[in-house]
C-alpha cells in the first residue's frame, strides 16, 4: 500500500478503519449504536450456548491491520472473480447461512479466494451468527469483525472519508516534498531529508564520503556502498529497521541512511523512492536533476488531468516547470506519436525547442508517446509558435506524428487530451503526418441549446456524491470511459481500484449497465456535454427535451450521415456491417466474428480499416486482441460510432429507449 508524508495512505488500512469507527463510538450518545468490534478470527468473550467446539484463541489485528480496503459491498449481493478484491464485505447478523457454521466455513473460502479485506457481521453480538462464524474463521484467512449499528452504507462512507482524507494527505505531503526539492534553494538536502523522516516515521541523514561510520551497526556494508560495490543494504539495531542507499556518480559515494523503529512497510520503501532523485541531484549538483523533473513533470500531468488545477500550478511554479504554460488562460494539448525507442529524443527536441513555453511529459500509458502542453495565442491569430514549432519538428523526422487540440482552459486538459488524441488518428493517415482537431467532427458542438439542461437532469443523480469528491470523480469517469481503467489510473495517477469504484458508483447513481456500449456512450456524451458547453449561458433559458429528440434534430443527421458516409463507398460495404454487428455485440471482437461466421482476424482487419476511414481509434492498436474494462479501448472512438448509428438507424435499439426518453 502506497505511502507517503505523515504515514498519509493513498488507501486506507482496516486498522484505520477500525480506529475511526472505534472514535466514533466512543462519542456516540445512543446506546443502540457501536457496541465494539471483535478481533479478526478470534473471541469477544460472548459465545452461543450451542456451540461446543474450543473457545479460539483471542489474535490481535497485527496481521491484518495493514489489509488495503477499497470500500464497502453487502454479503447479499452476487460476485465473482475479483470483483471483491480488497474490499469489506458487510452481513447483517439475520441471515441465515451465519448460523450454519458449515455454510459460513464454504463462504469465509470464497471470500479469501476472491481476495476481500475482510467480513463485517452487523447485529448484537451473542447471537448464534457470531458463533458460528467465529468458529469457522478459526480456519479462515480472512478477518472477521462484529458490530451493531454499521451496515454496509455506513461502512462504505466511512472508508470513502478515509480515502478523501488520504488523498488529501496525499497531496499535501508531495507538495511539501516538491517544496523542499526547488531548485532556487541551492540544493540543500536538510528540507528533503526532514520530509522523508517525517514520511517514514523515523530518521534519515546523509553520511559524507569519508564521515566515521562507527555507530552503524554493520559499516561494511556502508564500506560496500562507498566503494560502488553495492547500491543498496540493510541491518538492523534491535527492532530498529535500517535501509543504506548509495548516492551520485562518483566515488566514494555518499551514503543515505534511513531507520525504522519498525520495519519497513511498502510505504515507507515508496518514499524513499519518491524522494532519492532529488537527493541525487543535490549530491550531484545544486540544481535537481532531471530524473526528478521528469517525476515532477508527470505528476503535474496528472493532477491536470484529475482537474486539480490550483495544485498543479503550485508544483509546477515550485520547479519552475512551464510557468508560461501554466500560467495561460488557455492551452493546446499536443500529442507526438514516435517510435518507443525514439521517445526520450523527442523529449529532449520538444523540450529544445519549446523552451520553457511548453510543458513535455513522457506520456505514462503510451510509450511511443509524448504530450506536450503549450500555450494557446487568443483571438484568431493563425500564428501559434509552440504549434509551429512542433509541426516543423514533425516535418524533419519521418517517423512522427502530431495531434493538436483546441484552445481549451487548463481545467479542462483531459479534454484537450482526448481531442489531440482523435486528431493524432487522422494525422497517421495524413501525407503532412499532422493533424488538428475539427470542430466540425464534434457531436456536443452540433447539439441543440437543450442538451445542456438534458445532461444536468440526466447526471442530477450524482448531487449525491460528496460535494467535495464530485470533480475528481467526474473526472475519473470521464477518463475511464475514454482510456479504460488502466489508462485513465495512469493519466490520472489514482490507484486502478479508485478508477473502477468511481466507475461503478457513477452508474449505480445513475442507473446504468457500463458494460453496454449504448449506456457508455451515453454517460460520455452527457459528460463531455457538460464540461464542453456548460458555459453557455443562454442554454439556460432552454426547455429540457430528451435525448431522443437532441439526436434526431438536423444537424445531428448530417453529422452521422457524414460520419458513416466512407463507409458506405464502394467495396466497403462490409465494413458498415462488421462495425454495426461490433457495436451491438458491445465491442466484443469474439462474439462479433461468432455472430458474422468471420474469422477473429478478419473482423480485427474490418476494424483496423474502419479506424482509418472514419477517423477515429476503436480498439488500441498495439493491444488489438485485448478486451475488457482494463483496455485503452476507445478514447471515446466507439462512442462516437455508437450515436452515429443510432441516429442513422435508431430501430436497431443500440441506446436503451429508457435513457433516449427518462
């Protein structure tokens, strides 16, 4: 589990867990509420009458206390697979397969192969359930908690205020962290090593080259680390937990020197991580070296693309990265499309000759790919030096390609993303090699002043969500849709579960089946509808229709009769009807090419095809045969095919009629 600063988690634990609900109940005036928890697998003192077996031994929760928890689900509701992974399953005491210990044994095995944290038994303790689950989680290694008053919506909102905690501990502490890493502060390693002290609840310091290493309880291995005849060491001093780290090029190295009153979690490991880059830059040079920028500079990236952008720009103006940029009313988002092994010199030549007016990031999902975040002129000035600049770049090297966006505001960067990435589709069928975004090419800009009020009613539901969470879940979903749940986790820089609960929770709200195509298109219209034109003021004024009647207004026909129109040419009828049959199969290759008596290749060369007459990716091209919610599988490509059919041939029922009339 991630770490940093402050012992702030980017998941909480189930110790945390229970200490806050333990703090809750020590404040809680109704009796009826929180009557104490029960040690995982072990013994409250309260046994059933009927139980006969050996009271357990009472265990602490120092082997589970450290179990990531992701959120809350209900015993009653179906899974399989991982569906539950790292998540806290709630039972109400009533239900009848606890008092059956036999029935509760078969159940406890499942959840530990599905890899829950935990179970959670909610009713007075005493009752037959609590027996019998207790005897079977003698056998189990899954935790077993009691209480009374916690069903599974409250458990869920406690740990979704952990999270919300975390991730602001989070943020905090890698501020801090981009603080104390400035380069105006002359490469004074005291500010990094009191953060990484404070991180790793313990101490850090940097032992000189020829400084007396007595009082480490093993100065060989600080000799080894010296001499660069090793990187890295560990010992120990009673239960005190040392790491040793070998710092800079030369040698005899210095020697970075971290203790633990205990041992080292995977956090602590992960700030120390964070954090030696710039220790080596300081050692090295006053200034921090690249290896640190190049973190910073995607982690700016990140919380652009989460919409964090006041947190962008303070880490940003702490390493002086981009200020022109990122202090612009409005920005392009470039895409340059090069070979992998090409990819760190065309970093180095955008950086080269954008200077300091562009933000140059190593995209961190593609690694043929580099995203470049510039300044947009404004007005209608056809001269946008950071655009020029890069065409020009693009024209010298053969092997490149560009995607541009639209001038857009740095709060809406995920967006722009997503624009240069459709315009970098048409750019790798252009003999230029280079291509801008088409307004023209755009559904939300087609849609009448109506589909602002429709895309409020439809997304209302998520009023629900804490006010505070609402962007960055947006976000998230928005992301997901567009790249999948691993893309979006890596643009974004959230855990991959974080994407997936975001996803799931939106369309619970909602009432969606994301595992539609039709539904998904759906959601991504009304998001990119609201953060598109949301600032159309006049739209407020319009009456609300329904969906059915935005998409079938003459703009939109034209739109999808043009959008379709290649495929229809002579000698690719074919494709019309493989990209159809895909879409109502949901974007399954398999069934698609079960359903058409085609071979899996042919209908994946139908779509390779189809990607380039319509413009738009459809599936991710170097990872063609993968399917699912963890695949880049779109960027909001099928979407667009999804609502161009539907419009063009509505009576094949692609969009549910619940969504075109609710």
């Amino acid at each position: 589990m991630e770490r940093t600063g402050g012992g702030a988690a980017a998941l909480p634990t189930l110790g945390e867990f229970l200490r806050y609900v333990g703090r809750e109940a020590a404040g809680h005036d109704d009796p009826a509420g929180h009557t104490g928890l029960a040690n995982p697998a072990g013994q409250t003192g309260q046994t059933d009458p009927a139980d006969t077996t050996a009271p357990a031994d009472t265990t602490d929760l120092a082997g589970y206390a450290s179990r990531a928890v992701t959120g809350a689900v209900p015993a009653s509701e179906p899974y399989s697979g991982d569906d539950i992974r790292d998540l806290l399953v709630v039972a109400d005491a009533a239900e009848p397969w606890l008092r059956d210990r036999h029935a509760a044994a078969r159940r406890l095995r499942a959840l530990a192969g599905a890899g829950a944290t935990g179970l959670l038994v909610n009713g007075p303790l005493g009752t037959a359930a609590h027996a019998s689950v207790t005897s079977a989680a003698r056998h189990s290694s899954v935790p077993v908690l009691f209480a009374s008053g916690l069903p599974w919506l409250r458990a869920a909102r406690i740990i979704s205020d952990l999270r919300l905690r975390a991730a602001e501990g989070k943020a905090a502490s890698l501020s801090d962290l981009l603080e104390a890493a400035r380069p105006d502060r002359g490469g004074d390693a005291g500010l990094l090593l009191g953060w990484l002290s404070t991180a790793v609840e313990g101490t850090a310091e940097i032992l000189a080259p020829h400084e007396d290493a007595a009082r480490i309880p093993d100065p060989g291995a600080v000799d080894a680390l010296r001499t660069g005849h090793a990187s890295a060491s560990a010992a120990s001093s009673g239960p005190a937990q040392i790491r040793m780290y070998a710092l800079g090029a030369s040698r005899p190295h210095p020697v970075l020197v971290v203790t633990r009153p205990g041992d080292f979690p995977p956090g602590a490991v992960e700030s120390v991580r964070r954090v030696l880059p710039f220790l080596e830059g300081a050692v090295r040079h006053p200034l921090t070296g690249p290896e640190g920028l190049e973190s910073a500079q995607v982690a700016v990236l990140q919380l652009l693309m989460g919409g964090l952008v006041t947190w962008a720009r303070r880490t940003a103006h702490a390493l002086r990265l981009s200020r022109t940029a990122m202090a612009a009313s409005a920005v392009r988002v470039h895409i340059l499309q090069c070979p992998p092994g090409l990819r760190d010199t065309a970093a180095g030549q955008c950086r080269q000759r954008l200077r300091e007016t562009g933000l140059v990031v190593r995209c961190p999902v593609d690694d043929g790919q580099v995203i470049v975040i510039s300044e947009a002129p404004g007005g209608h000035a056809a001269v946008d030096p950071a655009r020029d600049a890069l065409m020009t770049l693009v024209a010298e090297a053969p092997e490149y390609r560009l995607g541009t966006s639209r001038r857009a505001p740095l709060a809406a960067t995920a967006g722009a993303y997503e624009e240069a990435t459709q315009a970098l589709a048409v750019a790798r069928n252009r003999t230029g090699r280079v291509a801008e975004y088409e307004e023209e090419a755009d559904l939300t800009r087609l849609l009448p002043p109506g589909a602002c009020p429709w895309a409020e009613r439809f997304l209302q539901p998520l009023a629900r969500l804490p006010a505070g969470r609402r962007p960055e879940i947006a976000h998230s979903v928005r992301l997901g849709l567009a790249f999948g749940i691993g893309g979006a986790a890596k643009l974004s820089g959230q855990h991959r579960n974080t994407v997936r609960a975001h996803l799931a929770r939106t369309a619970q709200l909602l009432g969606l089946d994301l595992r539609r195509l039709g539904d998904r298109a759906v959601l991504s219209l009304a998001l990119r509808v609201q953060d598109d034109l949301a600032a159309d003021s006049a739209a407020s004024s319009v009456p609300d229709t329904g969906l059915r009647e935005l998409l079938q207004q003459p703009p939109c026909r034209e739109w999808a009769a043009r959008f379709l129109a290649p495929l229809d040419t002579a000698g690719r009828r074919s494709l019309r009807r493989t990209v159809t049959t895909w879409v109502l199969c949901g974007a399954r290759t398999e069934e698609t090419a079960g359903r058409l008596r085609l071979h899996y290749k042919t209908v994946l060369a139908h779509l390779a095809t189809a990607e380039q007459v319509l413009q738009r990716p459809l599936i991710e091209t170097h990872r063609r045969v993968t399917e699912g919610d963890d695949s880049a599988n779109g960027f909001n490509g099928p979407h667009d095919v999804v609502l161009a059919l539907h419009v063009a041939s509505p009576e094949l029922g692609i969009i549910d009629s619940r969504l075109l009339d609710g």
